[in-house]
C-alpha cells in the first residue's frame, strides 16, 4: 500500500470514528450531504477522498474541526497531543493521570531510557 492509499484509509477511519463517536449511521451524513450512502461508504472505507469542501461540510455536520478529520495522517506531534487530548476528555482525572503514566512509561522505553517491563 503506497502512501496516498495510508493516507485515504486514515482519513476514512477519522471520519468513521467521528460519526459513530456522534451517534449518526451512514444514512443520515450522506442525506445531509446529499449524495448516496454508498458514497459516503466510501469515504470512510478509504476508497475515495472527500474534496475539501465536501470535508468541511462533514466537519460542520459533527461539529468538529477539520484537525478532528485529519488528524490521523498529521506526524507533528502538536497534532498528536492534540488528539491524545480529545481521547483523555470526559474520563476521570484519576484514569488521565494513570494513562499519562503509561504514556510517559512508553516514551522512556521508545528513547531508550527504561526497559519493558509491566505497567
């Protein structure tokens, strides 16, 4: 699979996961979007990529930003923090502070400094 392909597939799996976090089924984003559900199908199975203008009206239907959309294929770390963020909001400050230990657990392990062992 070449890079545009990962990228399709990615955008499609933001897309889905936004809608099924919203509570619509494919049915009722494509009527808003006036176009069938088997297109829309597509757009979350990464066969076909929504054009920017069609991404901004999906982003103004689950009234999210288009980083929210997009923000799988983003490398830059601000928009990784920036997701990892939107997963820790509405849990309990005591599991955030259990998944930043985890997290900073990994880092540690990823650069080197500390050795796998359980969390």
């Amino acid at each position: 699979m070449d890079k545009n392909e990962q990228r399709m597939k990615m955008i499609g799996a933001c897309i889905q996961k936004k809608r099924k976090e919203t509570g619509y089924t494919q049915d009722m984003v494509s009527d808003y979007l006036k176009i069938t559900t088997k297109s829309y199908s597509a757009y979350e199975q990464g066969k076909s990529v929504p054009d920017i203008m069609r991404l901004i009206q999906i982003a103004e239907f689950f009234e999210c930003g288009l980083d929210e959309l997009l923000v799988g294929i983003s490398p830059k770390p601000d928009d990784q923090a920036k997701h990892i963020a939107s997963l820790l909001h509405g849990l309990k400050r005591a599991d955030r502070l259990h998944i930043v230990k985890i997290v900073e657990r990994i880092v540690l392990i990823a650069k080197g400094k500390a050795k796998l062992t359980s969390i």
